[in-house]
C-alpha cells in the first residue's frame, strides 16, 4: 500500500475561511486521500485549510500552480512529475463532465492540487487543468489557478481576462490591459476596456480604426458601435444570430440590453446568471447546473430555493416548492410532515440529477428526525443519510433491513459477505474484505512513481466502468491501495443507492 498522507476533506465551507478565493469556502467536498493505518476503518478527521493569497510565480514554476497545497491534499508535490505531459493530458481529456460525485470530487482535487508539473508540459498541464475545470462549470477556481501563476503574459493574460468577464469581475484585468495593451492584442478587448476606464477617446479612436481596417466582423462593429453610443442601443432592430459567443461577445450583448441566455451555451457561462442580473428562474436553473458539477455549494442552491414564494407551477416550481415544504417540515422537527414530504422532493430532486446536494443539505436532519419516522420514511432517510458528509454516524443508525444493514457496513469500510446480494454487492464486499492492491495496469504506473496518473486513470475507469464489475471493482481497489479510502466508500455507497452503473 502506498501511504499519501493522513488528510481527509471535510466540506471546506467549514474550514478556515480563504481570503483570495471565495469559492473554496463554498465549495463541496473536495476528496483527500486518507491511511489505512491497520484492520480498523479509519475515522474521519478534519482539515485546516490555509489562507491563500493570490501571488505571481516565475515562469519555470507557474505550471506547478495549484490552489490547495500538500498539506491539505495528502498527495507528495512530485503527484505529476514522472508522467509525461501528453498521458496527462490525454487523460483530463477522457475526464466525463458529468463523473460520479466521488469521482468528481477526486477531479477537483487532482485539478486544484499544488504539484510539479509532468515532464514535457511547457505551458499545456495549466492549460489543461482549467479547460477541465471550466467543463465543470468552476471558473472562480480556474481564475483563481491563473491569477496564482501570474497573468502577464499574453498566454495566460486571455484566459484569464475571459473567466474576469464570465464572473462580472473584469475591472482589474481592464486596468491591466489598459496598462499594457500587448497582453490582449484583440482589438475589441482594448475597446471595451478603454470604454470602462473611463477612456472613451481612446476607445472611439481604437474603434474608428478598426472599422477604417475591416479589422472587425458584422457583428463586432454591430456590438461595438451600441457599447459606444448607448442611444444607438435603444433602437429595436434584430441583432444577428449567435452560436458560440466569446465572454467578451457575451458581455457585449448584456451590455448593450440583450442579454443572450447562457442555456444552451457551455456550462461556464452559466456563473454569469449568478451575478444578480438574471430572473429567479434562470438563476434556478443556472444554479442546478452548477451544483451537479460541484462547481457550486449547495447552501447557494437552498438559498435560491427558498429565497421566495414560487409564483408558477410545474418543471422547476414544482421542486422549488417541493424543498421549501420539506424544508420547513425538517427545520420544525415535524415527523408526519417529513414522512409525507419527503419521498415527493426526493423524487424531484434525484430526476434533476441533484440526490448528494439534497443529502448534504438535509443528512443531518433526517439522522435526527429519522426514530420518530414511519419504516418506509425511515428507510429512505436512512439512504441519503449515507450520501452525507458524515456517512460514518449516519452508518450507526439502527438499519434494521437486510439492505440496509449491508449499506451501514459499507460506509463503516467492512462491507458484511453474508448482508450482500446482487453482484454488484458481492463485488463490493469483496473490494473491501481484501487486502488493498492495485489493478495490473495502475501497479504499473505507481511502481513508475506515476501516482496522480495512477489515481487518474482509476478514476476515469470508475466512472467509465458502464456496469463492468470488474473495471469497478479494479479501480475501486486501486483508490483504496493508494490511501483513497473515502472516496472508495463514497464511490461504492453512490454506486448502490443512486442505482449508477458501475
């Protein structure tokens, strides 16, 4: 077995709060490897998180930058440093956007991870590792990596000044180009910043200019032209269509009275509904979209959801009122009104895809309210109880059915043989009955001194497994010889009650 380190990631909006990067602080749970140390499963243990701040790194070094250090990982500084970049790369890029929550977790980590870059990457592995993450949809995060390694070259500066725009927050990067307008040789970038610098001379001049060229298309002059003569704005006449709008397009549109609907656009857009501008209904929906991925706190999403009275009915009404019901019902402690709330806004919420935002929202509560609930309550209650943060307590709850008592010995890390029944159960069980060990082809790789490829890869088979017990069974094996335990039970107890193929 290969021991990491004895951190293990409580939910981080617990942790000390991190003055440079607001996100951390909401985040949901991001895995950290933990020890085996002997037969007995390992308890849980909290994590101080330490203050970041934002600070430029030289440029043999900015590849290794990464948003939560060592000591809170687990994992050496070297995760990467054996592996040739283009593995890497390849892998991140096989990553599915829509992982297993455990195995999404386990991404977040291995993305934001502080490490030495693998060989050969000269410029790529950041590159790569925030393409992943804006997939996800986490762009505070992926600014947060760029601004860390220092964005003043022209490489990093455009990243970066887009994720400024997405998140609203563009005031500073505007200053920077202004300062130094080789940064961003977009013309139409310089414009829109010289405009909200208050240089409007400069930015009529630069837009002149471009226009005398044939510098900018139809829809740039288009854009450009309302953003500096606001009246022009106001006329009604049909702007062009759109299908893949750059940030600053984008904003462009927003700007000029036409914001463009971020729906059917990639899911790093989606932050922009955040930024109060948008109606409840899209921040809703923006909002779900956000929290399947992780890339934002749940506490977000209830407070969306019960921000007010829904004034609609059906789609996404239909759960708004079904939380806010459950949630009062929960908060007063009410075991009839839970008992006949809660199947129905379960039901909605594992249709939208958002069961372990619902389970750590309210886990707790139902461990509370759970022995004065009727058996079938009782039984669903005690389900999402083990897709909470705190699995373990959860787990010694009374389970008085079969299935639930198998469920309880898994999250404890000793699944019972005798308790399992599908083969999918009796996989499980065999996992985690078995001495940690590596699959062939990850025994490989770490014998190489390849671990955050070994963990990659694991990962990836997991997610990818599509009902192959064995492909299952070989990862989960290998997250637990590499001291990945919680995200092992995370994944096998996910696997089980979320009905996932695996």
């Amino acid at each position: 077995m290969i021991a990491l380190g004895a951190a293990f990631c409580t939910p981080v909006a617990a942790q000390t709060p991190l003055s440079a990067i607001d996100w951390l602080d909401e985040a949901p749970t991001v895995a950290a490897p933990r020890v085996i140390t002997g037969p007995e499963a390992p308890s849980a243990t909290g994590v101080a998180m330490p203050e970041v701040t934002v600070m430029a790194l030289d440029d043999a070094n900015h590849e290794a930058v990464g948003l939560l250090p060592p000591s809170v990982t687990g994992l050496p500084a070297t995760l990467w440093a054996t592996s040739d970049a283009g593995a890497i790369l390849s892998l991140w890029a096989r990553a599915a956007d829509d992982p297993l929550p455990a195995v999404q977790a386990l991404y977040y980590t291995l993305l934001l991870a502080e490490a030495a870059p693998p060989g050969g990457a000269e410029g790529a592995f950041l590159k790569a590792r925030v393409e992943a993450l804006l997939r996800l949809g986490a762009v505070e995060p992926a600014q947060a990596l760029l601004a860390r390694a220092g964005p003043n070259t022209r490489a990093l500066f455009t990243q970066w000044f887009d994720l400024s725009l997405l998140r609203g927050d563009e005031a500073e990067a505007c200053t920077r180009l202004m300062a130094s307008r080789a940064l961003h040789p977009d013309q139409a970038a310089q414009i829109y910043c010289a405009t909200l610098t208050g240089d409007w001379p400069t930015a009529a001049l630069l837009y002149d200019t471009g226009v005398a060229l044939g510098i900018f298309t139809s829809t740039e002059s288009y854009l450009l032209e309302r953003f500096l003569d606001p009246e022009l704005a106001e006329e009604s006449v049909q702007l062009p269509p759109v299908q893949n709008p750059s940030p600053l397009f984008f904003q462009l549109y927003e700007a000029i009275g036409t914001p463009l609907p971020t729906r059917g656009l990639p899911l790093s857009y989606a932050v922009a509904d955040l930024r109060g501008n948008a109606g409840w209904k899209a921040e809703l929906e923006a909002a779900e979209r956000l929290v399947r991925t992780g890339a934002l706190s749940e506490n977000r999403l209830l407070g969306l959801y019960t921000d007010r009275d829904p004034t609609a009915s059906g789609g996404i009404w239909d759960r708004v009122e079904a939380v806010q019901e459950f949630d009062r019902a929960l908060t007063r402690q009410d075991a009839e009104a839970i008992a006949s709330t809660l199947p129905t806004v379960w039901r909605m919420m594992s249709d939208a895809h958002l069961e372990i935002a619902f389970a750590r929202l309210f886990a707790e509560g139902l461990t509370r309210a759970a022995p004065r609930l009727d058996p079938v309550a009782q039984a669903l209650a005690f389900r999402i109880s083990l897709l909470g943060e705190d699995y373990e307590a959860a787990a010694k709850s009374p389970a008085p059915r079969r299935a639930a008592r198998f469920l309880a010995s898994v999250a404890m890390g000793a699944p019972d043989p005798v308790l399992a029944t599908s083969p999918k159960e009796q996989m499980i069980a065999r996992v985690f009955t078995a001495p940690p060990s590596p699959s062939f082809d990850h025994a490989r790789l770490l014998s190489d001194g390849k671990l955050g490829e070994a963990i990659l890869a694991a990962a990836i088979q997991l997610n990818d497994a599509n009902g192959d017990l064995i492909q299952t069974a070989e990862a989960l094996a290998t997250l637990r010889a590499v001291g990945l335990e919680d995200t092992a039970r995370r994944a096998a107890l996910q696997l089980l009650i979320l009905d996932r193929r695996g």
